[in-house]
C-alpha cells in the first residue's frame, strides 16, 4: 500500500513515518512474528472476549447502555492490544474474526436501547440560531 498519498489527503505529512520489511532467507516470517510478539497472548484475549460475550452479557451491566459501553470498553481495550499481523502468519484457529463478528452483531443489538436510555437521561443542547 503507498502510504504517501493517504498521510497527505490526511495533513500528515511530517508527522507519520511508515516503513515495509521483507524477510531474507533463511528466516521464515511466521517464526519471527512468534518471536517477536505473544501471539498466544493475543489469541487468548479474544477467545477471553469470546467467552465474556457469547452467551450472556455480563452481570455487571444492568441495561442496554451499560451493556454496549463496557462492550465497547472490551473490544477497545482488546484491539489496541493486538499488532494486527498478517493472517497468513497466524494459526488457522486465530479467534479474532470470530470476535469481531461477536463485537458487531452485539453492537447492533445493544444501540437501539442504549440510543432510547441516552435519550431520557441526558440533557440536549439546543443552540441559539
């Protein structure tokens, strides 16, 4: 990907570097990734996500609301842990996608009545025209 164009349409000229690395024989890039990073960590955030929210939400959230901001919370938190590497260097059984697909579809379940609950309890601002 020219990453050129796209930090410029943004205004992030100066301010973003980028580089690309290749692998030189005999070093196979899947091992590498697994030196350099915890991937069994990183897969078992998101089977511990899985099981968080598969079956039930949690306890703690009482609501719609609280159900999609500790959601949110959840997912945030797991995927800024996660360095997004290639997926064709990561198990087959990598559980991310099943997450993912978890994180949306509870999302879209949860915001109609979490959108209702915001809407009673939290005041509008109205601006003078």
């Amino acid at each position: 990907m020219d990453v050129a164009p796209i930090a410029a349409e943004l205004g992030l000229g100066d301010r973003i570097r980028a580089f690309h690395g290749e692998t030189a024989a005999p070093t196979e890039a899947g091992p590498l990734l697994r030196t350099a990073f915890d991937v069994d960590a990183i897969a078992e955030g998101y089977r511990a996500f899985l099981a968080r929210w598969d079956a039930t939400a949690p306890a703690e959230a009482r609501d719609d609301l609280g159900r999609l901001l500790l959601l949110h919370t959840d997912w945030l938190d797991l995927v800024r842990r996660d360095p997004h590497l290639p997926a064709e260097h990561l198990p087959a059984d990598w559980p991310a996608e099943a997450a993912e697909t978890l994180f949306r579809a509870l999302s879209a379940r949860f915001e109609p009545g979490a959108r209702r609950i915001a809407e009673e309890i939290l005041d509008r601002w109205e601006p003078e025209t």
